[in-house]
C-alpha cells in the first residue's frame, strides 16, 4: 500500500511545479537564425541572410531581419536608409498558429501580396543524435519543397517550433540543412520578449497550385504579361504587352530574365521568389 505521506508530497511538488510548465510555455521569443543558401542553381557561392522566428503566445512568424528593417525604412520613405542595406533574397514569412494543422506562407510577385496555406511537416527517422552547441539533441528527416532535410532540435528549450515550416517537433528545432547542401538554417540567438505584441492572422489568400501556375507562366515569358515591379528605393518597372512580339517585348524578356537569373534556386524548388 502506497503510503499516504508520499502521495501528499507528490501532490504539493506536482502544484508547485505546473505554475512554472504553464509560465515557461507562455514565455514569448525570437530565435535568430543564419541561413546559408546558393542563390544560383549554376554557381556553387553561398550567401548568408539573417532570419527571426518571433514567438508570441500560441502563434509565430517566420521572418527577414533585413526585410523587416527595409519595409520600417519605406513607410518612412527614408531611402537613403534603405541604400545602406543589404539586399535580400528571401523575401518570405511563414506564419504558424500552433493549433492548427498547416502553417501560412506569404511572399510578393508583381505587387500581389499572396498568402496560401501549407500542410504541416510529417517527420521521420527521428533518433538520439548527442550534444550540439550546448544542446542535447535529437534527429529528424523531412521531405519538403522537393528537397530531404536534415534537422536537429532539442527539448533542452520548451518550444514545440523551429524555422521555416519546420514545426511539430518534440523541442527547437535549432539547425535545419537540405541533403543537396544547397540550404543551411541555424540557431545563432535566442532571447525572450518583454512586450507582447498583437500577432496579425494571416489568411489564405490564393491556393497554391494556382500561385505556382501564375509564377511559373510569369517566368517562362514575362513580356507576355503586363508588369508592374518596384523595388525597396522606390524604383518602379511597369510594362504593358502590346500583343506583338516587338523589340520591346524582347528587350523586356532578355532584362528580367538577368534579374531572375540571380536567384532561381529557391527554397521549396515549386515556388519561384521574383526579387527586383
């Protein structure tokens, strides 16, 4: 028989010890990761670009820090700031509300601001992978944007989350590396938030079948389009299709091709991100 005493004494630590659970899951974050890519499927140069997984209550945003300050420099129409600040690539946010089963992917093309809705990550392989940057860690394959990935993440951190689209696991994910070498994400920083800021819900805005279908047709041959691109300085590029193949139909193709040449090894290989 299990004596009383015990069980009383396993009902006062079990109390003390919910409040701080319950605290420790409330805490809001943001994870800084670096990520290493090679922008051009041709070339083998990488290039770094510095991301924010912001945390706050059952939601997070996936981010580009450079994005993010360029964007508060133009409602500020301060330009000459935004000179001074390196351009981005990755120009995505995923947003993730963490009782619901996919995650939202949002972007820019042609000044259409889209939003579709991604299934969440199935894991596999998951296994005891040792000691990595003072973490204890464990192991997880997926398969996602027609890339394997290779993550590592850790219950050391009581956050259910990681980069990108990558959440569900059992802890942070804290590096998350594509098998063709060609994408690397790590956890450089993580700190708590004081304030606690309102999250925006992102809604769907278009289906993804369809937003691959537009970009890819785009891409194939844009001066078949009508175009309206501008840029972080305030530089526009506007074009209308005559419905004639003209000079100025192929000097417009040979001239965004060059643009979207510069980055066309994107990180879910279906969705082209068109940077001007």
């Amino acid at each position: 028989m299990i004596n009383k005493y015990i069980i009383q004494k396993f009902i006062f630590f079990l109390f003390l010890f919910l409040p701080s659970c319950t605290y420790l899951s409330a805490q809001n974050y943001q994870i800084t990761y670096e990520v290493q890519f090679k922008p051009e499927k041709e070339k083998d140069s990488l290039v770094k670009e510095y991301m924010a997984l912001k945390i706050i209550n059952n939601q997070s945003i996936f981010y580009n820090l450079n994005k993010e300050k360029i964007d508060s420099l133009v409602s500020k129409l301060d330009y000459k700031g935004v000179s001074l600040i390196k351009n981005s690539f990755l120009r995505i946010k995923v947003f993730k509300d963490f009782s619901k089963d996919y995650c939202t992917i949002g972007g820019n093309f042609n000044q259409f601001n889209y939003w579709y809705k991604e299934k969440k990550i199935n894991f596999y392989n998951l296994k005891k992978h040792g000691k990595y940057k003072n973490y204890m860690t464990s192991e997880a394959f997926a398969d996602y944007g027609k890339r394997e990935w290779h993550l590592l993440y850790t219950n050391d951190i009581p956050i259910n989350d990681g980069p990108y689209v990558f959440s569900g696991l059992p802890g942070l994910v804290i590096k998350a590396e594509s098998l063709d070498g060609d994408y690397s994400i790590e956890l450089i920083e993580i700190k708590k938030l004081i304030e606690q800021p309102e999250m925006k819900d992102y809604k769907e805005n278009i289906r993804k079948e369809k937003l691959i279908k537009n970009i890819n047709d785009f891409i194939k041959d844009p001066a078949a389009h009508n175009i309206n691109f501008k840029n972080d300085l305030g530089d526009g590029f506007s074009y209308e299709f005559s419905g004639t193949k003209d000079k100025s139909y192929t000097a417009t193709n040979e001239y965004l091709k060059k643009i979207f040449n510069q980055f066309n090894n994107y990180p879910d290989k279906d969705i082209p991100i068109i940077t001007f």
